[in-house]
C-alpha cells in the first residue's frame, strides 16, 4: 500500500531565504507526483507535476525533483516571501488514485 | 485555464438532513473527483467519476453517495447528513483516462453539521 510522507509538518524561515521541502514514498511504481500549495480554509493549487519519466519540473522560483528509485521528490521555493506562506502538499499518482501526503505548512516570515 | 467551481463556500445543515454538494469544471475533464479532508487524517477519496452516468467509490464511500447527470457537473450527496461528516469538501477534476493527467481543484466547501 502506497504511503506518503512529508517532513518537516512545519517549517519557518525569514524572508529570502531558499528551502526545501521533501516528499517521500513507499512505492515506487508511480505515473507521476503533484506538488499542491493550500492556504488556509482554501482549496489547492497546482503548482507543478512531474510525469514518472521526468527528473524535474520547474516554474518560476519554484523546481520540483523526483527519483522514483529512491522514492523521493523534493520541492525547492528560492528567495522566499512572505507570500509563499501557506500549507504544501505532495501528492503520487499510481495504479489507484491520488494519494496524498499530510503537508508541510511553511510560515516565511518578513 | 481550468476552473473547478463548487456551489458554496460554507454551509451549515442539522443532523438527519438531506445536503447536496455542487461541483462544475469548464474544461470539459472526464474524470471528476470528491474529496474530504480533515486535521491529521489528510485527503481522503469519497467518489469519483470517469465518465457521465459512471461512479466509482472511494477509500470512505459511507454516508455518500454521487451523481453525474452532465459531463460538467458532479454532486456529492450526503443522504442523511450526521455531526462526523463536518469536514471540508474538495471536488476535483481531471483530462482523460490517462492516469498520467494533473488534478485541478475547487475551493473546497466547509459543511458543519450540527
């Protein structure tokens, strides 16, 4: 059974500065994974999704990294803003359905 | 750029009523999802919809059921609406069979129940 685990649950850094977020899975027969950004009391947002034959996706201040073999994707924010400040989510997609992991919330602070 | 609406925002019901969730996509997605999502338990799959007239359940199908009339709208159903289904409602759309497609979220409607 597919799991997906996030870490750290919560992060906060200042302004400007570059992060990581992590994304890792059990299994590793995945289509592809989806990094989501959540703010409070919203729905999610797309920001980037990597098909399982692509190693990155990027756009704008945002890259997204996926090694399948070792069950990993991380999602790198540069130059952060207070506006970045919101919940994360990674999500794969594998023989069933969507299945999520619990998120980072990243706090940026000014 | 795809928009995935949903009938409402918030919503308060009593127990034992009947309450009808509303989602629409303009993008003309086959696949149509309904997600809950609550503190410490994340997203969890309720229904979804590969084409018109066709359903499929989820991880927590329970107390739910779904309708898909119109290749656009997809309804989540609580036939008789109890205090642990109050959680926030996320509908979800997707491009074709290919499992390879993005997933396109709504708002998200709040239901409390009382």
């Amino acid at each position: 059974k597919q799991e997906v685990t996030q870490i750290p649950a919560a992060l906060s850094v200042p302004e400007g500065e570059n992060l990581v977020l992590n994304c890792s899975f059990t299994d590793s027969a995945i289509y592809n994974l989806q990094w989501f950004r959540q703010d409070p009391g919203k729905g999610l947002t797309s920001l980037l999704l990597i098909q399982s034959s692509q190693r990155e996706q990027t756009s704008g201040r945002l890259n997204a990294s996926l090694d399948k073999s070792s069950g990993r994707s991380t999602l790198y924010i540069a130059a952060s803003q207070p506006g970045d400040s919101a919940t994360y989510l990674c999500a794969v997609r594998g023989l069933g359905k969507l299945i999520f992991g619990q998120g980072t919330e990243l706090s940026v602070k000014p | 750029d795809v928009k995935v609406t949903q009938s409402s925002r918030y919503l308060v019901k009593r127990t034992g009523e009947k309450v009808f969730l509303e989602c629409v996509q303009d993008m003309d997605h086959e696949n149509m999802f309904w997600y809950r999502q609550d503190p410490g338990l994340g997203l969890r799959l309720i229904y979804f919809s590969y084409d018109v007239k066709m359903k499929e359940k989820g991880d927590i199908p329970e107390g739910y059921s779904v309708s898909r009339e119109k290749k656009e709208r997809f309804s989540l159903i609580l036939e008789s609406a109890s205090t642990n289904q109050t959680s926030m409602y996320l509908c979800a759309s997707s491009l074709g069979a290919s499992r390879s497609y993005e997933q396109y979220f709504g708002p998200g409607t709040r239901l409390t129940v009382t």
